[in-house]
RNA sequence: GCCGAGGUCGCAUAGCCCGGUAUUGCGCGGGCCUGGAAAGCCCGUGGGAUCUUUCCCUCGCGAGUUCAAAUCUCGCCCUCGGCGCCA
C-alpha cells in the first residue's frame, strides 16, 4: 500500500507509474476524492468534538462549585451535539474505509530500471550462469524420470487428496531434505538467522503482505478457524514484525526461512504440467531482509548475488532476468527471476524470484522504524533460495544419466553420502 | 476442554473499586552545562487534521449506558498461570 503523502503531494508519480503499466487513473483520482471528503467532515466532526469537550469541561466545573443551574444550562445548550457528531462520523468512517479499500488495490511504484513490456516474453536477460549441459543422447523430461525410478508417487496423491499432490520417496526425498538443509547452512554462512514460522496466518496478518486476490486463487482457507495456509515463508516472517517500531540498531534483519508452501494453482492444467513442477505443496528455502529505505536496493542485489551463489555452487545453468512491468504484479518496485534451464522441456523456468517491495507491505503492516525525524516504515524484500519442487526438477533434468540415473551435485553430495540417486 | 488472572504511549508501570485533561520510571532524540565527556537540569518522544496555531482521536476489539468512559455494563479476541488431554 503506498502512503497516503504519496497521493497528496506526488500524485503525478502515480499517475506516471500507472502509464507505463499501462492501467487507468480512475482508482487515484477517486483515492484523492475520498481522501479529501474525509479530511473535510474529520475537520467538522472534530469541532463539533471540541465544542463537546468544552462543555463536559464546563458542566465539571458548574458541578464541582455546586451550581446544579449552570451545569443544566450548559447541558441544554449541547443536548443534541451527540447525534451530530455521530453522523459526521460515520460519513468520514465510510470515506476513510472506501479510501484505504481502493488503496490497497493500487500498486507499487516500479523502480526506473524495470523493463516495459505487456507479459513475460518482454523481461530482459541481466546475465547467464553455468555451462549448458550436452547429452551424447536424448534427454528425458523430469516427469519421465520420476516415473521410471518411482520417486514420486502421483496416482496416490490424487487418490488420498487430489490433483497435484504426490507422495515424494526413495533418493528423490533425501535429496529434497539435502537441499533444504544445503539451502539453510548456505545462507547461515552469510549471516541470516534460521526461523521456522507458523504455517498458518489470520487475515488480518496476511491482508498486509500480499495481492488481495490471492486469497481467491493461490492460498487455501482454513474454516471454521478462519486461517490461511501460508503460500510461502516469506508471508509468515515478513509480517511477523507487523505493528511494531523496530528499533534502527535491529536492522537489517536477515532471516532465512525454510517452510512448506501450500498453493492452490487455480486454472492451471494441462499434459505440460505433469510431475512436480507446478504443485499444490513444496518446501521452500527463503531469504528475508527488513531494512532501512535507504539500503534496500543494496540488499536487493545482495540478495540476487546469495540466490546467484547457491545456484552456481550447484552447477547448474540458468540465467537471471529482469522482470518487466505486465509481468511484475503489485507488491514488487522491482523483481528479478533466475530460470533453470530445463534440457527435457528444452525451456529456461523460472526457479527462483527475488523482489524488493519497499515500503508496500510495510505501510500495510503498520512496520516502522524510530528515526530522529519521527516513524518511518521500512523496507522489505525476499527471494527465493531453493524452491524444492523445482530445483528437484533443475537437477534431475541437468544431472540426469542415459541410463536413467541422475548424478548428485558435489556440494550435495555429503548431504546424501552418495553421488548418484538411484531408482526405488 | 475446564478454572483463574491479565491486556494502558518503544519497554515497564500508576489510574479502574468511587466516570470528569494519560501518571511515573527506563530507553531514545534535542538543548543547557563542559576543554571533552559523565552526572545533573530542561524540552520532546502513538495516530490524524489544521487557518501553524490549536484541535481531535488513542488505554486489546466492538457495542451499550452517559453531557462526559481507560474507569460502569454486555459480547468478542488474545496472552499468561493451574487442571485435563496429547506428539
């Protein structure tokens, strides 16, 4: 959510951001009404306020002198000033939530570096990574590798949940542990902090850290409790400072976060999503950093250069794009993907995401921190470290062997105490 | 699940019985003092509006009673402790 001086003082920010996402201005115009219609009857209902406190303040007196007669003029005169004020504010209750409702829908403002561009055939390449692999044969897609090791059991998981759910098993579920493991010691070597966080968040919580309509396709509701599975750690450890005035010697706040991630994938089908790449639960490795404004943009290449790290100590070959303006969403000022390259599909993917949100979740989630100025919210960002599902995919596609086996990477290697997976 | 206690400004606390301007300490920021510091003293330290001067709101959340609610009433949420159940 952006603030409010934004829309006061530098509406033609928005305005421009707003072009070249190439969306209408109907929803800032109609911000800036409201917030004008609030401020106005927040004025008079604080008035007529005032004028009631004056003769509270003034019956105290009459009273405390003994003098029941003024105390009764007084009270006379203000009889009906209650059930003004109760309408004034009412109006000015209703423009506020109708301001702040059509606010939060509005998005970030992009960084200047992101790309224009309509969808993701417009993100721009920033640099590419490892060798591509050559095969002296046909590489199989990772669906064909699963299948005929028996690594993951689909038909189950559809039988006992659904569409999408598997049983992970055998080599496959010890490499998943490996990488999470991996994922964590990689990113602890660099000073982030583990943290396991809840895996369910209230609304309240999760309204702060992501695009509304999430709610209607990628997070799964917990009823009667009225909970949401998280879709990644990055909701639960972004949130987890909500409401509070964190204090400037505490930041940066770096935090890797390993979690499962719970999504429903609403609308995506089809014969090119089988296996494991697009499912409904993973583990994810995430990084974290709560930080002072004016660092934030530093640690959003730190974070690419951690992400770029892991990736390259794996081996594997995968290039890193800017993201570009249809393709961003709303909480993100700016967000870089790295895509495996995926030999079966023959098809770079996007395996690991890196975005700095600036002060968008923070406003939402009432997140400041203490400057000599006063309050100010800070800035947050993630990326992905190790998505399990599709780095599984990454290396069973890159490392995989003519004969069906797939090599272990060397760092992972003492993870396993083996160099190659083999079938169930 | 049952019983009990509690939720007040960044933290800690007073006020609640008996309705009438949110108390004090710590931390933090600024100032005075100093060669420099410490100590001491003074001011500030939640959100908002504003004619820049003042005003309004804020005591877990929401309703009610009242001229007036941190304070009284009702409902809800959360935390802590005890008991029960439990990996």
């Amino acid at each position: 959510m952006l603030d409010m001086s934004m829309f006061r003082d530098h509406a033609d920010v928005i305005r421009s951001d707003h072009d070249r996402r190439g969306i209408p201005h109907d929803s800032i115009d109609e911000v800036i009404r409201l917030d004008g219609e609030w401020r106005k009857s927040r004025y008079e209902a604080d008035q007529l306020r005032k004028e009631r406190n004056d003769a509270a303040r003034g019956i105290a007196e009459a009273k405390k002198s003994g003098d029941e007669a003024a105390a009764n003029a007084i009270l006379s005169e203000v009889a009906d000033i209650g059930a003004k004020i109760d309408e004034l504010a009412a109006y000015s209750d209703e423009c506020l939530l109708k301001r702040d409702s059509l606010r939060m829908g509005i998005p970030n403002i992009l960084h200047e570096d992101v790309p224009v561009g309509e969808d993701d055939q417009k993100n721009t390449l920033h640099s590419l990574h490892g060798e591509k692999p050559e095969f002296g044969f046909e590489p199989r897609n990772h669906n064909d590798l699963i299948d005929m090791n028996g690594w993951v059991d689909q038909a189950r998981g559809a039988k006992v949940a659904g569409s999408r759910f598997y049983f992970m098993q055998g080599d496959l579920a010890r490499l998943e542990m490996a990488l999470q493991q991996y994922g964590a010691d990689f990113l602890m070597d660099r000073g982030y902090t583990l943290v396991q966080p809840p895996l369910m968040m209230n609304r309240e919580a999760y309204e702060g850290v992501t695009d509304l309509s999430d709610f209607e396709t990628v997070m799964y509701g917990i009823d009667p409790d009225k909970y949401y599975l998280i879709a990644t750690s990055e909701h639960p450890l972004t949130a987890m400072r909500m409401d509070e005035i964190i204090e400037p010697s505490e930041l940066p706040i770096k935090i890797v976060g390993v979690s499962p991630c719970f999504r429903r994938e609403v609308g995506a089908h089809g014969l090119s999503d089988r296996g494991i790449w697009r499912v409904h639960q993973f583990t994810k490795v995430e990084q974290i950093v709560i930080c002072k404004p004016d660092d934030s943009w530093d640690h959003h290449e730190e974070l690419l250069g951690n992400a770029i790290g892991l990736w390259d100590s794996l081996g594997l070959h995968y290039r890193v794009v800017n993201i570009c303006t249809g393709d961003m969403g709303t909480v993100a000022a700016k967000k870089y993907d790295l895509e495996a390259w995926l030999p079966g599909a023959g098809a770079y993917k996007e395996v690991v995401s890196c975005s700095n949100c600036t002060d968008y979740q923070a406003n939402r989630l009432r997140m400041r921190y203490r400057t000599s100025e006063g309050n100010s919210a800070v800035h947050t960002l993630n990326s992905t470290a190790i998505a399990t599902s599709r780095t599984l995919v990454a290396i069973m596609e890159q490392c995989q062997n003519e004969d069906g086996s797939v090599s272990v990477p060397e760092v992972l290697r003492p993870y396993l105490g083996k160099n190659a997976l083999e079938s169930l």
